[in-house]
C-alpha cells in the first residue's frame, strides 16, 4: 500500500522526545524516511526501533554549526537528498528579566533561534533541489509575549520573523515554509526550567487544562506536508481549548 510520503526524506531536529519524537513517527507511517537529531543517542535508538518505516538516527547539537552542517549531510548520504526540515529542537528556559542568569539566555537563543537557523542554511541547497519544505517549530510565544518568558519569546517571535524573510525568498521557486505555533503541549519542555518556582508554576498551569499532546502538533505537521505542491500552509495556530 503506497502513504503519502512514501520516497520523501525528512530530517526532524531535537526528535529524541515530545513534539519531534512524535512528529518523527507521524512522518514515518506516512512512509518518509526520517532523520532524527538530537544529543540523547539513547531515545533516538528508542525511537528508531518503534518507527514503522527507515529511520536514521544522528548526533546532533543545533548550537554547534558544524554539527548541523554534518547530520544534513549524513541524511543525504544515507537517503539520497532532502524533502522536508522539521526545524524542532528547542529549550524554553523562563523566568523573570530581573533575576536571570543570562548564561539561559544565550543558551535559548543559540538554540531556538540560531540553531534553527543554520539547519535552514545547511538543509535549503537540497530543499531547492527537491522543491522541498521547512517546518518552523515555533510557539503561541512567537505572537504574544508574556511576563516570564521575555527571552524564548524573543527567539520564537526570531523564528517567526526569519521564516517569514525565507519564505518570500523561496517561495517562487517551489519551496514551502510552515510556521507551526503550538500552544502548551505535555511534554519534557518545562522540566528544565531551572527555578524550582517557576517550573512549579508551569506544572501548575498543564494541571490546570487539558493540554495538548504531542500528537496534536505531529497531526498538524502531517497535514501541512502532504498539500499538494501548490498549496502552502504557512501558520498554523494550535492551542488548547482550555487555554486563555
Ligand atoms: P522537549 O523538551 O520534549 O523536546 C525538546 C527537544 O529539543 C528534545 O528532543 C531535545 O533533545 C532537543 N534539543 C534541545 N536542545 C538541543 C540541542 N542543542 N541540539 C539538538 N537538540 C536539542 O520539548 P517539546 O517537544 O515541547 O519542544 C519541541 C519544540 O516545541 C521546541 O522548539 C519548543 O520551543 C516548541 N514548543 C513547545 C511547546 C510546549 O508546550 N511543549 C509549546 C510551543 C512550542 P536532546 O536534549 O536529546 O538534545
């Protein structure tokens, strides 16, 4: 039975939990093949022995532009080119302005923002060739900021606005740009929150509402990458219902 990415290639950053994990599994029963990134090796493995189709599982810090550089091309290698970049891996680290250690600030922004942009450098050469697509993991944060998470706003309202910039730029010559804006997802995204209060606080605020599962945005993602070529789903806002 053919699926609807059977012969794509698909390379998902920060895949070793939550929404790449999810997404990377949602891709591969669709039939891509997949190349998954992250530093966990371990839940890559994991990941790679439960998906239905081929997956490649590579080492990968986004922070370091050589690495980057090394798993697009250890995905060509392996699979002979490049359809899709689900642009995913991230860190939100909150807390207030005052008390921060900037040292968090550069990691979110050396993360969510640089490191995504140099996957669309290295990945774009190959998504040209293949009149491919990026999916930009961005957030409800990349459209409002709020009191708290000023700096991963920062870098999501970043991703927003460079995916903007890239589409305009690609767009003419077949290659397709999705902003993907999830609300609160249960995932392990909170539990790195350095101040115990404010993880507390976050924790709190999934209790609170029936958020969204990792499945949710795999959905969106599937749905966005299998449009027919003139089609381009360009924002895609997902919230819980339960979320003001
Ligand atoms: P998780 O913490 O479950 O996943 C984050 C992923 O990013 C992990 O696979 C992690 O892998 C990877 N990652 C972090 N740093 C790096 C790095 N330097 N190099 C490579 N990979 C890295 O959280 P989510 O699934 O929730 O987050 C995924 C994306 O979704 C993020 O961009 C986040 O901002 C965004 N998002 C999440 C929301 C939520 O409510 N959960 C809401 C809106 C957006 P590893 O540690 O193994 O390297």
């Amino acid at each position: 039975m053919s699926s609807t990415l059977d012969g794509k290639v698909v390379l998902v950053t920060g895949a070793s939990s939550g929404i790449g994990e999810a997404t990377a599994l949602a891709l591969s029963a669709e039939g891509a093949a997949v190349a998954t990134g992250a530093r966990r090796a371990d839940r890559l493995a994991a990941l790679a022995g439960k998906a239905p189709g081929e997956v490649l599982a590579l080492d990968l810090d986004v922070t370091d532009e050589q690495s980057v550089r090394a798993a697009v091309a250890a995905t060509v290698d392996r699979f002979g080119g490049l359809d899709v970049l689900v642009n995913n891996a991230g860190v939100m680290l909150n807390g207030p302005v005052a008390a921060a250690d900037t040292a968090d600030w550069r990691r979110m922004v050396e993360t969510n923002l640089l490191g995504s942009m140099y996957a669309v450098h290295a990945a774009l050469p190959h998504l040209l060739e293949r009149r491919g697509a990026v999916v930009q993991v961005s957030s409800t944060s990349g459209r409002t900021a709020t009191a708290t998470a000023g700096a991963y706003a920062a870098t999501k309202f970043g991703v927003n606005a460079f995916s903007e910039a890239l589409r305009q730029e690609v767009t003419a010559q077949g290659v397709r740009v999705v902003l993907v804006e999830p609300g609160f997802v249960a995932t392990e995204l909170v539990d790195h929150i350095a101040d115990p209060g404010h993880r507390a606080l976050a924790r709190e605020m999934a209790a609170s509402m029936r958020t969204l599962r990792p499945e949710d945005i795999a959905n969106a993602v599937v749905y966005a990458v299998t449009q027919p070529e003139h089609v381009a789903v360009n924002e895609l806002l997902i919230r819980p219902t339960d979320q003001t």
